[in-house]
C-alpha cells in the first residue's frame, strides 16, 4: 500500500489524521488517479490548441468527477469520523461538519 500521508505543508489541514480502510484508501487513490490523469489531457489539449468547446467538456468532466471525489469522502467522514466523535462526547464535530457544508455550498 501506498504511503497515506504527504509529506507537503498544508496550510488548511489539521493535525488530525484518518487510518481509512484499504479498500476506501485504494478506491480514493484510484479515483484521483483518474482526475490526475484528465488534468493532463486538458493540459494537453491546451498545448495543442484543440478548440475550445472540446476543453471545456473535459474541464466539466474533472469538476463532476471531483463533486463525486467529494461526496464519497464525505458521506465516508460523516459515517466514520463524525459518528465516532459524536459517540465520545466531541460534539464540536457537529459544528466543523455545519461549517465544512457551509464551505461546500458557496
């Protein structure tokens, strides 16, 4: 298995951690795997001069593509982390999801 941690800086992230089960950790990677891997092909596209509408397509696909990333890591987090937070008394948890869906909703 892939390391699950990165090593960048993250200006945004907590010192939290998740130990995500290997078949969600695997299906996350491949899922981001794939937008990588279309990311390229717009650059690609761009490097050509392909026409715009094509490009634009390609760019909607990522974004749908990202929006699923999304929801599946969220309806995982809401299951999982939430959940057993709220089981131990970490109610804050329920105010960062409100304001993680507040972010998500603008």
């Amino acid at each position: 298995m892939e390391s699950q941690t990165d090593e960048t800086s993250c200006s945004f992230c907590t010192d939290r951690t998740k130990n995500r089960e290997e078949t969600e950790y695997k299906d996350l990677i491949h899922r981001l795997n794939r937008i990588e891997g279309q990311v390229r092909g717009i650059r690609g596209m761009v490097e050509k001069n392909a026409y715009c509408t094509d490009i634009v397509t390609q760019v909607a696909a990522v974004s749908a593509a990202l929006c699923s990333f999304n929801k599946k890591l969220l309806a995982s987090h809401i299951k999982t982390c939430v959940t057993e937070d709220i089981k131990n008394g970490r109610e804050d948890t329920v105010e960062e999801l409100i304001a993680l869906l507040q972010k998500l909703m603008r």
